[in-house]
C-alpha cells in the first residue's frame, strides 16, 4: 500500500464510550479536570516536538469547517481536506481534493510525505480502514462518557486485526492507545 517510508496514522480523540463529538459538534468536553497521580505530564515542548514531526494532515470537510471555527490547530503543515463540495481555501496550506483516499495516498501523498495524520471525520476513517490505507491509530481517550453524539468508527463492515503498540496514560485522565493494524 504505502512506500516503507511512509506511515499513515488515524488519530482521534473520543469519550470513553466512542464519541468524537456531541450531535451539536461541540468537544468542550476534551478538556480535563480529572488528575491521575501516576499519569504523565504533557509539556509544551513535547507537544512542539510531536507536531513538528508530521508532514502532513488528511481530513474531510466538515473536520476543515470545524477546525477553522476553533482557530486552526495545523499551522503552516499541508493539510489535503477530502470533499465533493465547493469550500473556500482559508490558509495556504490547505489543498482541496475530490478523488478517492486511496488515490490521493498513493498517488500523490505517499511520494511526498512520510508521516502522513487523518485527523477526520468517522466517514473519513470508515473509507481509511475499508481501503487498508492507516498503518495505525491513535485513539486518545478522554475520561467521560458523552451517551450521545457523533461516533468515532462508522460501520466498517469488515474485521480488522490490531496490535497495541503502546499505551500513554496523562495527569489528565487521556489515556492514549496506539495500535498497529496488521495488514494480510
């Protein structure tokens, strides 16, 4: 599927019981009151490191929309946000495409970029999974149970086989999985 160089990551942050978002796209909720003694503490230059090793982000429209209302979190890092619709570009760095996942990972992202972040919608992640093109996900946890909203996996239709490649557990209460998707 992908070069040996490039990994394609899933992440998303969700409640205990799979949400992403309430039905009214608020996720005010993923800020955390809790305190977790043996959890570790995110600092600031850990988060300038991560984010400063991704050279790209995969989304879909509605993640775009939501993203600008909540002031950008991706910088000046190319963003390919995927959509039948007509958008405005806000930023530079963000390239409207309107194939399929599959072709934009292999024809276009995968020659350019090794570490490649989906960063959603749970549309988005359906087709990723369906179309074998994550080499992981990363499911950061958030210590609350939302009862309703939008769902983080759609229907896949399919058994997928993980392996736990790590656990990350936050003074916060986020505990963060990180799994490996076996591929056949």
């Amino acid at each position: 599927m992908n070069a040996t160089s490039t990994k394609v990551t899933i992440h998303m942050v969700a409640s205990l019981d799979g949400f992403i978002a309430k039905k009214d796209n608020s996720i005010d909720w993923m800020k955390s009151s809790d305190n977790y003694e043996k959890g570790i503490t995110l600092t600031e230059e850990k988060i300038v490191e991560f984010i400063n090793s991704i050279d790209c982000y995969v989304m879909g429209s509605k993640t775009y929309e939501h993203a600008l209302e909540l002031g950008w979190p991706y910088g000046e890092v190319p963003v390919y946000v995927l959509t039948q619709r007509k958008l405005k570009a806000e930023r530079k760095t963000v390239i409207f495409y309107q194939g399929n996942p599959q072709e934009l990972i292999k024809n276009t992202l995968g020659a350019k970029f090794q570490n490649i972040w989906m960063v959603g919608g749970s549309m988005l992640t359906k087709a990723f999974i369906q179309q074998d093109l994550a080499d992981e996900i990363i499911l950061s946890v958030m210590p609350v149970i939302l009862g309703d909203g939008k769902p983080f996996f759609d229907f896949i239709g399919k058994e997928v086989e993980l392996h736990l490649k790590d656990v990350t557990a936050y003074k916060d209460g986020m505990v963060e999985l990180c799994y490996e998707l076996k591929k056949e």
